[in-house]
C-alpha cells in the first residue's frame, strides 16, 4: 500500500472551501493508498511525476515518484509517497501546474513543507 500526503496549507483551504464536501475529497485522495497507477498524469521533473485527481471543477495535484509509480507492480508500491501540494479551478490549470513545475526545478520535491 502507497503512502498518501497532503500539504496542510492545502488541507485547510479544502476544509475552508468545501466544508462538509471535503470529506468526499479526502476520500478520494486517501483513495490513492489502495490505487496508486490512479490519476492523470501531466507531466515530470527530474523523475519527480505531477498528477492531478479531479473533484467537479476543481483539480488536487500531487507528486510522486515516476520511477518507482511506473515500473513496480501494486503489490511492491509499499514504499511509495504521493504528495498532494496544490488545487486550482480548471481556469487556473496551467498556471498552477506550472508553478509545481517551476518549484521542483529549483528547489526539488521538499520545497513543499512538511
């Protein structure tokens, strides 16, 4: 089983934005722990894989490792970490991925707290 993350900064603006409806989306990260291969994946930086889930409108990001998420089997993603760091509305899509992009070139997947 994959290991799911979620940024706090982020946590609290779900809770903030979406009140009781943030619960569905939790689920539906914490989704991630038994079905790793999910979400759609938009692109990489340095073996570091951005992808995003889907919520209505809305897009959570996260990041994880390409190399261990692509070549292993379910069964051996016990040691993987899928870290959600960002949302956007789909006008703000590319933006928002860019700025993921652009953090992990200059300062690497640790750049987004703890």
């Amino acid at each position: 089983m994959a290991k799911v993350s979620i940024d706090e900064i982020l946590k609290n603006k779900i809770l903030k934005k979406f009140k009781s409806e943030s619960k569905i989306i939790f689920r539906q990260m914490y989704s991630l722990e038994d079905n790793p291969k999910k979400g759609k994946v938009l692109g990489s930086v340095g073996g570091i894989v951005i992808k995003e889930l889907k919520y209505k409108s809305f897009r959570f990001y996260f990041i994880t490792d390409g190399y261990k998420s692509k070549l292993l089997d379910r069964e051996s993603l016990v040691d993987v970490l899928m870290r959600f760091v960002r949302m956007s509305d789909k006008q703000n899509q590319q933006e928002t991925i860019n700025e993921i992009r652009k953090i992990l070139v200059k300062f690497g997947s640790g750049s987004f707290g703890g």
